[in-house]
C-alpha cells in the first residue's frame, strides 16, 4: 500500500527549506513507514538549488527503510502530478527517486 504525504509550503531558501522538511516532514515520513506503508512524499515547486537535498534525502530515506519504497515527486497539482503518484502505486521496483513533474520554477 500507497501512502502520500503532501508537504504544503517549505521556505524559498533550500537550507531552510532543507532544516525545515528534516524538522517537521521526516518524522511524519518514517511514521507512515513504520506501519508498513510506501510512501510517495509531493513536494511544492522550487529553484533548482532545491534539487540536491530533496535528491539526497529521498535516497537516504529510502536505503534506511528498505524494503519499504520512498519516492519524492515534486510538480503543481493537477493530472501530471496525479499520474505519476499512481505511476509509482504500481511500480514497485522503483525507490528512492526524486521526480520533477513540469517544469521547476
């Protein structure tokens, strides 16, 4: 089972933004693990220099809850986004992945 987590908003700032999803995302993250679910985290858009955090934690997240799947997908809502949260429902091969739905602003 699928579990999503939307994060809402993060600062513009990638270290904040960075501090900030360690601080109040991450716990939820292995929470919804720990019971026994993958899970897809979406994230809002962001500048380019967001890309090495959010690349770095998914992969560490992922290794630490093997065999359980963590995926990130970042993107504005809508069809593209939903396609690729189901997407990864149905591939379980798939982990540890930073996907950039559209265009990053």
């Amino acid at each position: 089972m699928q579990s999503v987590v939307t994060v809402t908003a993060l600062p513009d700032s990638a270290l904040d933004a960075a501090q900030d999803f360690s601080e109040k995302w991450t716990p939820r993250i292995r929470e919804q693990v720990s019971v026994g679910d993958d899970v897809t985290v979406v994230l809002p858009q962001a500048a380019y220099d967001h890309a090495d955090w959010r690349r770095g934690l998914v992969r560490d997240l992922a290794r630490a809850h093997s065999p359980k799947r963590v995926n990130f997908v970042a993107g504005r809502a809508g069809d593209a986004l939903d396609q690729t949260v189901a997407f990864l429902a149905d591939s379980p091969g798939i982990t540890g992945q930073y996907l950039v739905v559209g265009n990053e602003s």
